[in-house]
C-alpha cells in the first residue's frame, strides 16, 4: 500500500498537472490569455509603518491623515511597504500611490468610516454614467504599479448607507424617480481602481460594502486574486456587488469567494447615452477558481453594455446559493455588442435561474421618465444624463451573440433557462456543450437564432419542455 504522504503528493501532482494542461490549452486557444492581470508588482520593500506616523490602533482614532501621510511619505522615496502593528484602524478615503504596497497583515482590521463627509466628492462613473461621487474607502487612481495585499481585512461598516439608500427608495418610487435613486443617494465604494495600470489586489477579506465592492474602471492589466467578500453581514446591502468590470482591459481575477447581495463577478461598459459617448469597452478577461454564494449572479454581463464587452474567459467556478447562474442583461437604450464570450467547467448547486440572457431588464430601473412637476431645467446634471435619449434609437438597441457555455454542471436550480431577445435584435449564436441542468422546470426562449444544445440535458422535475416562440435554428 503506497504512504500516505506521497499518494497525496502524486494527487497534487496530477491536479497541477491537469491545471498546466489546461492553462497550455487556454493560451493555444486564446493567445491573449496569458496576456492579463498586473504585469508588474511594487519592487521596492523599505518598510513605512502607519504608526510612526501617528495612527493609533484603537479603532475609535480617525486615521486619515496619519495613514495617508505614510502612503505619500513612501511615494515620495520611491515606494515601498506600508503597513500596520496588529489592530483596528478607523479611517475615511485613502489614495494609494505608484510603488506602494499597502500590505494591511492578518491581525490588522481597517474600520471605514460611516460619516460620508470623510469620502470626499471627485468626478468618476458610477453605476454606467459619469458623475461626481464620493471617493472609495481605497483608491488606486491614475497610478502604475500599485498594491493593496495581505491577509486582513477590510471592514467598510456599510450599514448605515444602506439604510439611508432604503428610506430614499421609498420615498422615490412612490413619486415614479425608481430610476434616479440609486444615484441620488451617494454611498462609498470600497476600493476603487480608476485609470490605472500593473495594480494587484491581493488575500484581503472585505466586509459589508456601503456600494460596490471592487469597482476597476478604465484601467488595464489588473490583478485581484485570493479576496475574500462578505457583504450579507447584519442585513443585506443594496448594490453590494462584488468585483465590477468596467470599461477595463487585461483582467485577471481568480481565486476569489464572493457572498454580496447583487451581482458577484460582473462586467460592465456604460449606461445608455454617456455610455455610448464614452464608448470603452470591457475585454480581455478571465476570471477563473473563484466561487459565488449569496448574490445576484455568478457572472453577470450588464445591465451597462454600452461600450461593449468582448473576449472573455471564465473557467473553473461555483454557484452555492446564487440568485443566477450565467446573467446576460440589458436594456433597450443601452446598445453595445456583448460577444466572443467563453464560460466553462462551471458548477451549480441551488440556484434560481442556471441561464439568463434578456434585453429588457428591471424596467423601472432602465427607463428614465421625468415625472409631472418637475423642471428638466433645473434638475440635477446627473438627472439631465439620465434623461438623455439615445438618438437614433437603432443605436440603443443592444446585441448579444457568440456565447459558448461548456460542461455546466448544474444540481438545483428552479429554472434552467430563459433567453429573451428582442423582434429587432435577436439572441443570437449560443451553444451549450456537454452540460447536464438538474432543475424544478424548463424555462423558455424567444427572440433567439441559433441556441444549439450540444451532447447536454434539461432534466425538469416538472416534466415540462423549454418553450420556444419567434425563433430559428433552436436544436435540444
């Protein structure tokens, strides 16, 4: 009988193995696999210590500025290693710089602040438009070569954000503004990567976002590996996505464990009529050995799509939980072409929806409609955005086609698929290979052009088939 040592040794090797010849038959593939995620990494280590600059662990201090001196301090020497004696650290926006890393270690706890007066207002987009928004708890912006790493964690203290969010819906949606709410109230993302180059993020634990957790906007060649998300802490935040893409190219995210209460791995590229003036797209990404609890969607592309969103890989994930699987969503003012996408080796367990793809969701929420006794001219600049029409409206028409999905394994789900495209813009050219959907019923597709099930079942406990109307070329 071998040692027990070294059959588990021989078993690691054949999964490295394994993971090689995976990754060797990506690159054959894609030849832009290999090409994301930071290509370079702080190299300078002189160490900056937060406390010598005066911050105090006691996590009542506001450390601002006694943090933010250590991060300039070390910019200004070239770069190095700012980091933390064990404890908890109170502390509104902080500016991270080229060449620092700022290593937050395993018993170390930043504490954001709740007072939105310590996130100072800056132009940036949010939410697919571009507007003045409070800064992030942790902002990389405009800088190369960056990180944000270590085994600790990030604590945002959302909460009361969340709750002035809900009071404001309430009120709004009674006077018909379900449509501006969510840019009305201004809630801290936690870090935000904007314009910038070779940044790592890195084994950090980030807890109970106020907005969006990791938000890379307009940036290139980043890297956010091993994060840990738990976002559903004393309640469940609006908004609390988990990474977003956004208009960004040459991203790597792998090894991440997301639990929020919307969208966990999400791309994105603008919102109707600013995001079509930017017109950026999201492309070259992978995402990959990363898992999804609690959330909105495994993966999800939109509802933003304006820019586009193209070339990319997902491979090796886990739904547990999730509210959806695959997400594709938009609406009819955002136009953009989502396409070339590659989602494989995914597994599921007690899911809603395995499959979604559609182009008019959550209407009260896409449609922008001054209601009665309002000046258009006197309403906020960010109103006056949202309430820019798409002109010709051919151009707010979004596209969806060239999506593959292979071996999803799917244990639970309460609907295996629904695809709902459009008269004047149908889903078009998805395959569905070697996949087998446990699920409580079918589903339904319409609007769609060749949606092809390749060597794959739907095994409804309902017994009822996918329904299938206005389309071609549909092939169980």
């Amino acid at each position: 009988m071998m040692n027990p040592k070294l059959l588990l040794l021989a078993l690691i090797s054949l999964v490295v193995i394994s993971c090689g010849e995976k990754e060797r038959s990506l690159k054959d593939e894609f030849d832009w696999y290999d090409k994301v995620g930071a290509k370079d990494f702080p190299d300078q280590k002189q160490p900056f210590l937060v406390n010598d600059f005066g911050a105090v662990a006691d996590g009542k201090t506001m450390n601002t500025k006694a943090i933010q001196s250590a991060i300039d301090a070390c910019a200004k020497q070239g770069g190095g290693v700012v980091s933390f004696n064990a404890g908890e650290y109170l502390t509104g926006s902080l500016f991270i710089k080229s060449g620092v890393n700022l290593w937050i270690g395993e018993k170390v706890t930043l504490l954001g602040s709740q007072n939105l007066e310590d996130y100072p207002d800056m132009p940036t987009r949010v939410a697919g438009i571009e507007m003045v928004w409070p800064a992030a708890l942790i902002n990389v912006i405009g800088q190369q070569k960056a990180a944000v790493t270590g085994k600790g964690v990030i604590h945002a203290q959302g909460k009361p954000f969340w709750e002035a969010y809900w009071r404001t819906r309430e009120e709004y949606e009674k006077r018909g503004l379900r449509w501006i709410v969510d840019y009305d109230v201004k809630r801290p993302r936690t870090i935000l990567v904007s314009e910038s180059s070779d940044v790592t993020l890195e084994d950090l634990t980030l807890k109970q976002a106020g907005f969006w957790t990791v938000h890379i906007l307009y940036s290139q060649n980043i890297t956010a590996k091993g994060l840990i998300i738990r976002n559903n802490l004393d309640g469940h935040g609006p908004s609390t996505d988990g990474i977003d893409i956004d208009s960004s190219s040459y991203i790597l995210v792998e090894n991440c464990d997301i639990d929020c209460n919307d969208d966990n791995f999400c791309l994105k590229s603008g919102r109707d009529a600013d995001g079509l003036r930017v017109n950026r797209p999201t492309e070259y990404v992978v995402i990959r050995n990363s898992i999804s609890r609690a959330g909105g969607g495994l993966i999800t592309f939109g509802s933003e799509t304006s820019g586009g969103i193209r070339h990319v890989v997902a491979h090796d994930l886990q739904a547990k939980g999730t509210g959806v699987g695959l997400r594709f969503k938009s609406a009819m003012t955002r136009g953009g072409t989502v396409e070339n996408i590659h989602l494989r080796d995914i597994q599921m367990d007690t899911v809603g929806v395995a499959i979604e793809i559609g182009l008019n969701w959550n209407p009260s929420y896409s449609y922008s409609e001054l209601p009665e006794g309002f000046d258009a001219d006197s309403v906020p600049d960010h109103w006056k955005t949202m309430l820019t029409r798409v002109v010709p409206k051919a151009l707010g028409i979004p596209t969806f086609k060239n999506i593959e999905i292979t071996n999803l394994q799917v244990q639970k789900s309460k609907m295996a698929i629904t695809i709902a495209g459009a008269e004047t813009s149908a889903i078009q050219n998805i395959r569905i290979k070697n996949s087998t959907i446990h699920t409580q019923t079918g589903g339904s597709i319409i609007f769609a052009e060749g949606v092809i099930f390749e060597n794959s079942v739907v095994i409804p406990e309902d017994g009822k088939e996918i329904s299938v109307g206005e389309s071609k070329e549909i092939k169980f």
